[in-house]
C-alpha cells in the first residue's frame, strides 16, 4: 500500500495519519522531519537545505522530493508507506511521480473553512510522540499517550493559517484534481467526528484495494 495524504491545515491530516499507519502497518514519512534529518546530520544535501531555510525560505521541490523518494524507494517493497505531506503543488506532483509509484491518495475534505481556522488554533502537539490533540481535550497541557508537555506549534496562528488555507486551495487542490484523472483519488469527508472520519477512511482504503484486486 502506497499512499499519500492531503488535506489543509486543521484538517486533521497528523492524527490520522499516524492512526491510518498503525491500522496498515505503514511507514510514516513526514516530508517536514526528513528535511529536518538532512540538516540535523549536515548530509551535503542538508548543508544546501540549510543554505535556503536559514534565510527563511523554503528548500526548492526537487531537492525535497529527491529526498522523499530515496527515503520510500529504500523500503522494501513488500512494505508499503504513507505519505505526510506531499506532494503539496505541481512542481512536486510532477517531480515525485518521476521517481515513485502511488497508489492512492487520500484528500481529507472540508467544508467550512472556520472549523479549521478554530481547530488550528487550538491545537496542541506532543513533541515527543507526535500525539495532536486540543486545549479542550487536553486542558491540563500533558499528552495522554507519553505524559510530556504539550504545545502549540510555532505557526499556528490567524495569519498563517488564513495564508495555508489560501495556498492549499490554489497550489494542492489541482494536484488533487490530477490523482482525481488517474482514478487514485480517495475522498474523505472530514467535517465528521474523529471517529467517523476515521472509519471513513478504513472503509474508502479497503474498498479501495479489493476493487484494485478485483482488476488485476
Ligand atoms: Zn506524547
């Protein structure tokens, strides 16, 4: 099972991603900590990663994807992967589907746009298991899962999430379309619960895969 997932900010996107490669016994790629990696261990690709986001400006799509790509292609291939967060545009569209093969890509969908702006800024994360919660279910500010203490991340606030959603809808939604075409787009319903998203999404996977059996 190759997958990717999408979704704008607040959508709940972490949650069920980690949730989604438990379930399948997926790895769980986070674009964002492998370019961290790069720069933490000073690879030559990270000291270039570090020229760019030291001045504040993203690392350019064909570095990340290359990145990304040697990262899935090391599994073997009798193991499958998710995806967290890309490809976020078409540049990175059109980079990564050069170098890897996926098999669907799952679009947590929402329709009512303040929902994420008020889930996003009440969002708290582990930052030692990755747990994401909320200040209303997490009041006393430790994660449940591991007992560190939570926090909001750095660019969770009004104007960045009004620019994220802004450039979600102009840059991935047509990345969305793209999959749409190639019959490998699974949409789900994210205004739910957590729980009916989440059984949304084990149901679409499923019946997914039996159909790609059924194919074959
Ligand atoms: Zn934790």
């Amino acid at each position: 099972m190759k997958l990717a997932i999408l979704g704008a900010a607040g959508s709940g996107k972490g949650q069920n991603t980690c949730r989604i490669a438990k379930h399948y016994n997926l790895h769980h790629v986070v674009v964002g900590d492998i370019v961290k990696a790069e720069i933490r261990n000073k690879t030559d690709v990270g000291k270039i990663m570090y020229a760019y986001t030291s001045i504040g400006k993203f690392v350019p799509s064909d570095i990340v994807m290359d990145v990304l790509a040697s990262q899935l292609n090391s599994f073997p291939s009798d193991e499958g992967f998710i995806i967290d967060t890309a490809p976020l545009n078409m540049d990175q569209y059109h980079k990564l589907m050069q170098l890897v093969t996926l098999d669907a890509v799952i679009s947590l969908e929402v329709t009512d746009y303040n929902v994420l702006r008020r889930r996003t800024l009440n969002r708290l994360i582990c930052p030692v298991c990755r747990a994401v919660t909320s200040v209303a279910e997490s009041p006393d500010n430790i994660c449940k899962q591991c007992g560190a203490t939570l926090e909001h991340r750095y660019d969770d606030n009004i104007e960045t999430v009004n620019f994220r959603i802004a450039q979600y809808l102009r840059e991935t939604v047509p990345v969305l379309d793209e999959f749409d075409k190639l019959g490998k787009l699974i949409r789900i319903n994210a205004d739910q619960s957590k729980e009916n998203v989440f059984s949304e999404i084990c149901q679409k996977i499923d019946k997914f895969f039996a159909e790609q059996k059924t194919k074959k």
